[in-house]
C-alpha cells in the first residue's frame, strides 16, 4: 500500500477500529537510516497498535531499522518479501527474496536479536516458476526457526518478469487452501492470510484455523467496512455509530494538522470511498476532489462535503456490501 497507507489515512482509519493492527507503507532500511525519520517514521499515538513495514535485503541494516522503529514506538516490525515492484526488485528486496530464503532467516534473525517487539514476515506463496507446496513450506520453516513471530502470506503467486505490481494482485489465481495447509503444519506459530480478500465476511469465512487476516484494497477503497471489524471479530462495539460520525470526528485532526502546515487533500484523498451507495456520496466525494485542492482550502471543507450526505440509518453504507 505504498503512497497510501501514510499517518493520516491510518489515523483516519483507526477511527472506525479500536483493534485492528494498522500497517504502515512499506520504507526501505536506507530510507529509514539516512532519512528523515521524523517525517518517513512519525505517527500519532492514537494509530496504535500499529506495525512498521520494512523493505530490505541487508540483515545488518535490516535489524538497524528495526531498532530504529523500535525507538519510535511501533508495536510490530514486518519484513516485507511480498511486494513485486520493478523498483523493489532493483534493490534486492519484496518479493524476489522469496529466491533467497535464507537470505530473509538470516535478516530475521538479526532483527529479533535488535528488538524486544515482535517481528514478522509477509510473503507470497511463490514467484515466477516457483512450485508453492515445496517452496512456501521451505521459506516457512526457515524464517520459523529464525525466530519469526508470525507469518502473514498474500496467497497468490508474484510474477517478476511479464506482470505490473497492478496485475500481480489480480491477474495470479489465489490460493486460500494452500495457506490453510500451512497453518495445518505450523499449529504452534501465527498464520494471517492476505490477498483478495473483498468484505469482513469473506474474511471470517476463510479463517479457519488461521490466526487472522489482512485486508489492504479493501479496506481502502471502502474503509466503512471497517466499523465492523471490532464487533464481528471482537465482541466490542464500533468506536463510532457510523460512517458521518466517524468522518466528523476527523475534522479536529484536519484542523490540528493544517496548523502544521498539512495541505487538506493529503488527508481528505483517503475518505473519498467512505459513504458508497449513501444518498449524497457522489456530491461528497465531488466536493472534496475540487475544493480540498484549492489554496487556502480549511477544514469547512470537509464539513460542507458531509453536508451534503443525506441522514440515513447506521447501516445505509452497506447496501454494496
């Protein structure tokens, strides 16, 4: 979820979840190292739990930046072997380490001797012309023995050669039951299952015995599902009764934010898919593509845009469920 996931799209999604483990977009160890870590690093402490998404090959970096996000708070660093990106792979890091499964113990070894908070993998269930039932079984067991706390597996094929980053979330066949044969041999370590997963209700229907699930596009192309996360997996109800209080509640962030010098788009951009199907969503959603972008745009804005939502019950959002 790179460009996507930043601080303000995980504040504003934290609204709607009390208990979901946020991620961050992934950031390369050089990044973290020589950068400017307030600005790649920084969150609000609202965003807990949340996890760091590390990209990189060099163990020694590797548990550097884990240290490093460590300081910073985050409750979880994850060591991403899953992104196929032309860039990724010009760096010898995401998916195309899933060739390299010692390369990635060996990384994950020296992040659990940097750090005292978990430290977990995500990968795919193979690249290219890779068979899934040897290698992923192969890739788990070393990254379990070097001390992974769990694994989190994107149950599709990633492509190096031929597919976009687009297609290799679409275009390779998932295959859920794969990632339940490995939780069947692995009782004892914490299996997630990741990929095309479209609603919470799929996702709960394809756990299983699995240990949990991982929902990306999603969740932010409609994030009012996540108001049922803690309900339908938790026992607990929503932070918010619905959809409109949830982005209510965002406006004093907006406004906290601007005074730092936050141009309003970079916050209202991650709302845009909140009320689908609610009377009034498209007129929304036009209001805040043409008026958060113009100098001088405040936070009215967002509150004129949800004007413009017509009062509906709680559930009015689910009718595209």
């Amino acid at each position: 979820m790179m460009d996507w996931t930043d601080r303000h799209c995980r504040f504003f999604h934290r609204l709607m979840t009390r208990r979901a483990l946020l991620y961050t977009e992934m950031v390369t160890t050089g990044a973290v190292i020589h950068g400017d870590r307030q600005r790649l690093l920084g969150f609000d402490a609202a965003e807990h739990p949340i996890a760091l998404q590390l990209g990189g090959s060099d163990p020694a970096a590797l548990a550097e930046s884990a240290r490093i996000g460590e300081g910073f708070g985050y409750d979880e660093i994850n060591l991403n072997v899953g992104c196929p990106s032309d860039r990724v792979q010009e760096g010898r890091f995401g998916a195309c380490l899933m060739l390299e499964p010692q390369l990635v113990a060996d990384s994950v070894a020296a992040m659990k001797a940097a750090v005292k908070v978990p430290v977990t993998v995500k990968c795919r269930i193979g690249v290219d012309d890779q068979e899934p039932e040897e290698v992923l079984f192969a890739f788990a067991g070393e990254v379990k023995k070097a001390g992974a706390d769990a694994l989190i597996v994107h149950a599709r094929k990633a492509w190096l050669q031929g597919l976009s980053p687009k297609e290799n979330r679409e275009v390779p066949p998932l295959d859920y039951a794969i990632v339940h044969r490995l939780k069947a041999a692995h009782l004892d370590w914490p299996i997630v299952l990741n990929g095309g997963l479209g609603c919470l209700e799929q996702a709960r229907e394809n756990m299983g015995q699995l240990d949990g699930v991982m929902l990306g596009r999603a969740a932010y192309q409609e994030p009012w599902r996540l108001l049922d996360v803690d309900p339908m997996f938790y026992g607990e109800p929503a932070p918010f009764a619905s959809a409109k209080a949830a982005a209510e509640a965002l406006i004093p962030y907006i406004e906290r934010e601007m005074a730092k010098g936050v141009r309003l788009n970079s916050i209202t951009r991650h709302v845009l898919g909140l009320f689908r199907a609610v009377p009034g969503a498209r007129a929304f959603r036009r209001h805040l593509s043409v008026e958060a972008v113009k100098p001088g745009a405040s936070a009215a804005v967002m509150a004129d845009a949800l004007a413009l939502l017509v009062d509906t019950p709680a559930d009015m959002a689910h009718i595209a469920a």
